[in-house]
C-alpha cells in the first residue's frame, strides 16, 4: 500500500486540524488582542503600562523556549504541549479578569510562558505525527492558519470590543484552545508523539552537551530580563536608558552565544546558517512591518485602514509563497534560496515610497513581493532544522529556531525605537533609518541564505 501524500489523510486528517487550530488560535489571538489592548489600558488607567504588556510576553516565552528543549528531548512534546496550552488558557483567563493593569500585565506574562512552550513543542509534534514527505505541507497549512485571522481579527475583535468589552476578547480565546488540543490529542493517538529519547541515545560522546542543557533555562531567564531592560529603555523615559540599553545588550549577547549552537554567528554552513537566517529574516521583515503603516500615516497622510493593507497584502502573499514551498516543486534549497533574495527585493521596493513624488502602491507592490518570499523560506526553514536533526535534538534545535527571532528582533526594535524617537523631530530621517536597518538584515539574510540549505 503506498503511503499517504496528503495530511488530511484519514489517519492524519485529526492531528492536521489539531495542529491548525492552535496555530489559528495564536493568530487570532495575537490579532485580537492587539486590537482589544488600547481599550483595556483606557480602562484600567495603565497606559504608561502598554509597552510592557506586550514585551512581557516575548520576554517570559523566551525562558520557556529554553526549558522546553530539555524537556521535549528527553519525554516528547505532548506533555510540554499540552501543558503550555494550559499555562496560555490560564493567563489569557487571568486577563480578562485583572481588575488593574499591574494584573494584567501579569497574566500576558503567564500567557508569554505558555507559547514559549507550545510553540516549540508544535514544531516537534509535527516532525513526530508526520513522516518528512508530507512534513512540508503542515508547515504550509500552519501559514495558512495565520491569514484569515490576520485579515478579519482585527476587525472582529473591534466589534467585540465595541459591543461587549474588551475582556470577551480574552475570554474567547481558551475556548479555541481547548477545542484544538481536544482534536490533536485525538488525531494523534498511536503516533509517537510523547514517545520518549532512548536513553542510551543520550550517551553518545557526540551528545555529552545535553547532559549540561539544564543551564540554558537559566540563561534564558537572564536573556528575558534583557529583553525587558531593553524594551525599558527603548521609550527613552529614564535619563540612563543608553547605559541601561547598553548592559541589556551586552547580558543578551553572552545569553544568545550560550542559547543557540556553535557557529551560529558566523553562519557555519548547515543548521546554524538557517538558525541565523531565521533571526535576520523575521527581524528585518518585523522592523519593515511595524514602520511602513506608521510612515504611511503620519507622513503620506492616509487612513489608518489604508496605511495598514500592506499588512493584509503582505499576509495573502505570505500564505501563497508558504503554499508553493509545500507543494514540493522547488527543493528546500531553492525555497530558502529564492525566499530570501524576494524579500530582500520587496523591501528593498517598499522603500521607494520614502522618496518624494513615488506612489505609495509602490510600497505595496514591495510588499507583496516580501511578503511571499518569507513564505517561501519561513516553513521550508522548519522543515529542514527538524529534518536534520535526530530525535534526541529536535527540541533543542526548534528551541534555537524560535529563539533567533525572538531575540534579534526584540534587540534590534528596542534599539531602532530607540534611535527613531530621537530621530523624529528629523522629519523623514527617522523612517529613513529603521527601513535601512531593515534592509541591511535583509541583505544579510539573502547572503546567509547560500549558507543554510545545500
């Protein structure tokens, strides 16, 4: 009998919507609640704590990021899994209770707790569920969870918000979770999904660093305090924010060496060259995303809805570039390869727009283009970190994965926010410089990209 080529074979049809609900979830949730949170901090008076409401989460996932790679390695990623939906369904309850901001503030921290350990436990859930033919086409439906909430949630969680509170748009994202993890657990029964590590595995020479990796989570609280520090001093309200953003990157620089594999840095050819172009990708497209509408708004004067469709148009292409990467035609190397060099060129054209008398659709033309690059390259990127790694480092290595981007990108916005605010009164310069950090990443990413897949 020949094996299935579709992940919505009968024997994966229920771990397929398991695993693309939780990722709709994530990215209904992050949608929503980034439409909900000004309500909330109006409400609670804690708009000097907005900021940190979101950094929080990036800090606190990055500590369990860490520990979730021991953990998975050793017994599987059902139980990090399943316990980091509950951590996520435990904070989002929390949030939408907090009678103050300060609580608030605490549940998106429990909430940042538990994505750090579902989102590398989904990673090695999918390695474990689906033999590596077929891999690529859950990591391409994973794109395709993100879209739909991407275009409509900000709109619908407007509503809610409007019609009910603020706190229904916490409130109804548990009920998502509970129904995803519900259909994976079922979908999943007779997988080895919670199988453990031999372990004799774990005594081979070649592995003796595992046996130290219960250091890496205390490497990762000292990471997220870093981020914090710097996320602080990014809004340039204390007099010492240089030095304090100076010793957060600093203390994150020694974390990062420590996190992540040899040769990271230097984009050593094979899984440390994808794991750097992780980080360059998604932080060089974050820092294009986050100022391009601003631009749009405050210096071509358009309408919120307007100044944000290259995020929509960003999103479609995204889920078109991930869809092509899963079908197979391309090899891994040219995904990664061909991904790199569109996004590089999309930003690249989106930055037209920063010159007098261009149209702003050039912009999202661009934008278009980086969009499905990324798409390209983002899933093809899992798959081949997970397909080149043996059981007993799957969960250190989509830990390193994950870390990259979360790292990189909240140093490199702490310190382009940074540089921007005081740039602004500069007009046009301020924009001028977070585009060019974006595309100096970009180009980076495109170079380290001959690197990452042979």
């Amino acid at each position: 009998m020949n094996a299935p080529t579709s992940i919505w074979a009968a024997q994966y049809r229920g771990a397929t919507l398991g695993f693309f609900g939780l990722a709709f979830m994530v990215a209904y949730s992050t949608a929503a609640i980034t439409t909900a949170m000004p309500a909330a901090a109006n409400e609670l008076n804690g708009l000097p704590l907005y900021g940190l409401a979101f950094g929080i989460t990036m800090a606190t996932s990055v500590v369990s990021m860490s520990l979730a790679a021991l953990w998975i390695d050793r017994s599987g990623p059902q139980k990090p899994l399943l316990l980091g939906v509950g951590i996520y369904v435990v904070g989002m309850l929390l949030s939408a209770a907090a009678p103050t901001m300060e609580l608030l503030v605490g549940g998106r921290a429990i909430t940042g707790l538990g994505s750090g350990l579902d989102g590398v436990a989904l990673y090695v859930a999918i390695a474990r569920v689906f033999p590596a033919h077929i891999r690529p086409k859950m990591f391409g439906a994973l794109a395709m969870a993100w879209l739909l909430p991407s275009v409509v949630g900000p709109a619908l969680s407007g509503l809610v918000t409007e019609h009910f509170g603020w706190r229904w748009v916490f409130a109804t994202v548990p009920v998502l979770a509970i129904v995803a993890m519900v259909l994976l657990l079922r979908g999943s029964r007779g997988t080895s999904m919670n199988q453990a590590v031999d372990p004799e595995s774990l005594e081979d020479p070649a592995k003796a660093a595992a046996r130290r990796l219960w250091v890496k989570p205390l490497w990762g609280l000292i990471a997220a305090l870093a981020v914090l520090m710097m996320s602080d001093a990014g809004t340039r309200t204390q007099p010492w924010w240089p030095a304090q953003l100076g010793i957060a990157v600093v203390l994150l620089a020694v974390a990062v060496n420590i996190l992540l594999p040899q040769g990271t840095w230097r984009a050593a050819r094979g899984l440390p060259a994808l794991i750097l172009m992780r980080g360059l990708m998604g932080t060089g497209f974050t820092i294009a995303d986050v100022y391009l509408p601003l631009f749009m708004i405050d210096q071509r004067h358009l309408p919120a809805w307007l100044a944000g469709l290259s995020l929509t148009v960003g999103g479609v292409t995204w889920a078109v570039g991930a869809w092509l990467s899963a079908r197979g035609t391309l090899q891994p190397r040219q995904c990664v390869r061909w991904g790199a060099l569109l996004m590089t060129l999309g930003l690249l054209i989106s930055a037209l727009v920063l010159l007098p008398g261009w149209p702003v659709w050039i912009a999202w033309l661009g934008w278009a283009a980086a969009g499905f690059g990324i798409g390209m390259a983002y899933p093809t990127q899992s798959v081949v970190v997970l397909g080149q790694s043996s059981r007993s480092e799957q969960g250190t290595n989509a830990s390193a994965l994950q870390l990259s981007e979360t790292l990189l990108t909240a140093t490199a916005l702490s310190i382009v926010g940074a540089v921007f605010a005081a740039l602004l009164t500069s007009g046009e310069t301020a924009y001028v410089m977070a585009f060019g950090v974006a595309a100096v990443l970009a180009v980076s990413t495109l170079l380290v990209s001959r690197r990452a897949a042979n």
